[in-house]
C-alpha cells in the first residue's frame, strides 16, 4: 500500500488548459472518489497517475516516490477501465493471469494469486468459462480480478460501473466498499455519479474546469459546501438557488428578502455580509417542509412525481422563471397548482454571495 501526492499538477492538450495545478494527498489505505461534471478534469487526473498521459508541470508521487519518469508498469498501480477490455478467447483464468504471464512470474505464483483473487471476488466458478457466459457484473469482476493479481499499491478505476443497470449498480457499489475493506489498498475512483461517491468514499474531491473545488468526507461536502457549485453537485435532487438580498447580517445569522419579498432568517456567519446585497438562499428539497421550524416562502406546485415512499413537488412563484424542488413524505400528494407554505429551518439553509462562494454556516443539518 502507498500513499500519492500530487503537487502543482498542469496538463493541457492544445490550447486547453485541463488540469490548472492540481495538490491533493491521498493517505495510505484511503478509497477517494474524483466527482464533477464532464470535462471537468478527473479522468485526466486518474490518467496522470497512472501514467497515460504525461504531465506539463508538477510531480506526482506514489508511496513516497516521485514517478512522473516511470511508465505505468513501474508505477506500483493497477486500473481498471470503464471498458472491462477482457480478451474474448481467453478464459476468466487466463485473462486475470496474462499480465502476470507476460511478466514471466511463476506459474505457481501466478495460480496461487488467480485463485486468492478470484475468491475474493467469488468468482471461483467461472474460472474456467469464456467472458461471453458472463453477466456484466461478473465481467466487471473479472477485470478487477486481473488488477488485484498484480498486488499492486493503488488500485486506480476510472467509472467502471457506467456500462452497467441501475440495479447492478447498486451490487456493485457494495462489492467496492467490501473490498476496499477487504484489502485495505489504496484506491482512486472517477465517476460523475455523486450517489456512488457518497456511498464509497472516504473523502471526495469535487473538480470543477481544471481545479478543486472542495475536498471531504461526503458528509462534510453535503452540510457544508463551501461553493455554490459543491453544493448543488452534491445531494439528488441538487440544492435549491432562491435569490434574495441581505436586509440585516451579523457574525449570528442573517435575515434574507426573497424577490417574492418573504424574509427568511439563515443560520450563518454573515458578519461579512451587507445590506442590500444580492445573494442565493440555498435550501436542500427534503429542508423544504409544509411544517417545522423556521420562516416561511409560498409557492404553487407545477408538478408534483409520487414515488411510493416520497413525493416529489416541483414548485415556482407568480412572476419567476426559477423552479424548486420541495422532497415531501409519501403520503403528501398536493396537486398541480396548489399553493404551499413551504418552511426553511435556519439551521438546515445555506448562504452564497454573488461569487458562488458559502458563507459558514453556524450549525449542521
């Protein structure tokens, strides 16, 4: 196992900056998960790594040693592709043993790491089968079987649960915290699926145009987004954005006028903060309640989606082109054109200035 650290990493193709100097750590044993939009810079970051692509300033280093020289063979890593990339004329066993093969390893060594992987990975009894009797899980299995036989120090995987179902999906995202556990190996996972990276990681680093947003813990990054970008990439459905002004704000909270002109009071550091001044009131859908605590916004439901166990009520106000989400319980069914009274806890909302960026908030949700 090894940690990596990347320091002032720039990589462009052409005139397109894509990564701006990227510093990030990754300890020892740590599952960190790369989120953000498409082109946002993650899988160049991860291709950086393991050396796919070459990096135009900065040093990567891999368990204390600096390898931006070093092919990917030499790099003590092992990725595994959205693609599952299996040789279709190989069996499952000879696919997780030929790199190994090409390496001249051991026979014997080689059948003892196929074996200890392939139970890992409960796979024994498809040793002997071609991938074409395979489901895509399995597939998927098979490809990270061949990455665990290496017994490499980081394990790198660049979206590898894209090509699959919902449903397996969600297996699937078991199987990776369970072997994460299992092997204790550092690991470095890229997806734009922010439900898989706050269901795996211990920390995400969300990347926006080339640079890092914010890097924590998933709950860190979904109570307190220091961005307006982090806070509506993090959390399904994202964050609603109500403009609003400041009317009165203190290092203690701050009260807030809608365009609606409703006052909302918010639990944050303002002291910062003037009045008159244009600001987003951010509020999760399931802060949004027809009850609790806190100040009060009205608005008509436009749509309303009834799922079972949450109904969702997509809301707007007389004049205003914004749309907001409101997460209500299951057997909550306002109908299309409703009015609601909807309530925003002041500890529970959210406060972002004209750059994007959050003001602290005094307390969690």
């Amino acid at each position: 196992m090894a940690d990596v650290a990347l320091s002032g990493i720039r990589k462009s193709f052409g005139a397109t900056e894509v990564l701006k100097g990227v510093d990030l750590t990754i300890a020892d044993g740590e599952f960190v998960v790369f989120v953000g939009p498409s082109g946002c810079g993650k899988s160049t970051l991860l291709r950086t790594i393991a050396g796919l692509e070459e990096v135009d300033a900065g040093d990567i280093s891999i368990g204390g040693r600096t390898v931006n020289a070093l092919s990917p063979s030499d790099r003590g890593i092992a990725m595994v592709f959205q693609s599952y990339a299996l040789y279709p004329h190989m069996t499952v066993r000879q696919n997780m043993a030929f790199g190994l093969t090409l390496a001249k390893t051991d026979k014997a060594e080689i059948d003892r790491r196929v074996k200890a992987a392939a139970e890992t990975l409960n796979i024994t009894e498809y040793l002997d089968r071609k991938p074409k009797a395979l489901s895509g899980g399995q597939r998927q299995r098979v490809a990270i079987g061949r990455a665990i036989v290496r017994e490499p120090q980081v394990f790198l995987f660049d979206e590898p649960l894209s090509n699959l179902d919902a449903a397996l999906r969600v297996r699937m995202r078991y199987e990776f915290a369970s072997l994460h556990e299992r092997l204790k190996t550092t690991m470095i996972y890229v997806t734009h699926d922010q439900v898989e990276a706050m269901t795996l990681a211990d920390r995400i680093v969300v990347l926006n145009g080339g640079v890092i947003e914010q890097v924590g813990a998933p709950m860190e990054l979904y109570e307190h987004p220091k961005t307006r970008f982090v806070a509506e990439f993090i959390g399904s459905p994202k964050m609603n954005m109500i403009p609003a002004e400041v009317v009165e704000a203190s290092a203690t909270g701050a009260t807030v006028k809608t365009t609606a002109g409703e006052t909302v009071r918010v639990a944050v550091d303002a002291a910062s903060a003037r009045p008159g001044q244009s600001v987003l009131l951010g509020v999760r859908p399931e802060h949004m309640g027809l009850s609790g605590p806190g100040d009060a916004i009205t608005a008509k439901a436009a749509f309303v989606e009834t799922l079972g166990n949450a109904t969702y009520a997509y809301v707007g106000q007389p004049g205003s082109k914004e749309t907001w989400t409101v997460q209500l319980p299951g057997d909550v069914r306002p109908v299309v054109g409703e009015a609601l009274a909807l309530n925003i806890d002041p500890a529970s909302a959210h406060l972002f200035d004209a750059d994007g960026k959050a003001f602290m908030r005094l307390s969690a949700s």
